[in-house]
C-alpha cells in the first residue's frame, strides 16, 4: 500500500529550544518532499481546543509542532524572517494495515 507521492519542495525548521529569553530556537532549516495543499481542517490542540487549519501537508519524514514549513526552498535561518512559513499547528502519524507505511500530516 502506498500513500502517494510527494512532488513538491518544503523547507522545513524544526524546533530546537528555547532562546532563554521567551523565544525558540530552530535547527538549521532542511529541504523536505511534500504534497502541500491549501484547505481549511478542523483539529484538535494540544490544550484540546478546536481550531482550524489553513494548510494540510502530506509529508515523507516524521515533524514537530511548534516547528514551521514553508512551500518553496528557503535558507533563512529563522522562519520568521520567511514570508509564507507556517507553524505546525497538529501533526499525525497513521500506519497502513501492515504498518510498512506512514501517512504523515501536518496541519498548519
């Protein structure tokens, strides 16, 4: 069983810390595989709160919330100096029947 393919380029910063002041730190940001599309989901918050998305985005590689994407290569250091960066706001893990795949999904 395969999930799909995933034609386009994201870049991705994974969440590393704190900055000790109130901030984050992000690692150096990573070109991921991606299907990205634009639509509104409802989800669930970590406080359990339901909120929805403006992003869904399948990807190859397991991700972090709290960590940002933006469809397109990009090599700022910080997603904040990105126009279009997204944070990832849920992300799930589902196994296909045999568990020899994942989808994965981030919802921004």
């Amino acid at each position: 069983m395969t999930f799909g393919t995933f034609p386009q380029t994201a870049t991705y910063w994974a969440l590393s810390g704190n900055d000790g002041y109130g901030g984050r730190t992000f690692s150096t940001p990573a070109t991921v595989s991606v299907f990205w599309q634009d639509v509104n989901q409802k989800y669930m918050d970590e406080s359990g709160e339901e909120k929805v998305s403006t992003s869904k985005v399948f990807l190859e590689q397991d991700v972090t919330v709290g960590s940002y994407l933006y469809l397109g290569t990009s090599t700022e250091t910080s997603p904040y100096d990105v126009d279009g960066a997204y944070e990832i706001k849920s992300f799930s893990k589902i196994p296909s029947l045999d568990a020899s795949e994942f989808e994965r999904k981030a919802l921004l």
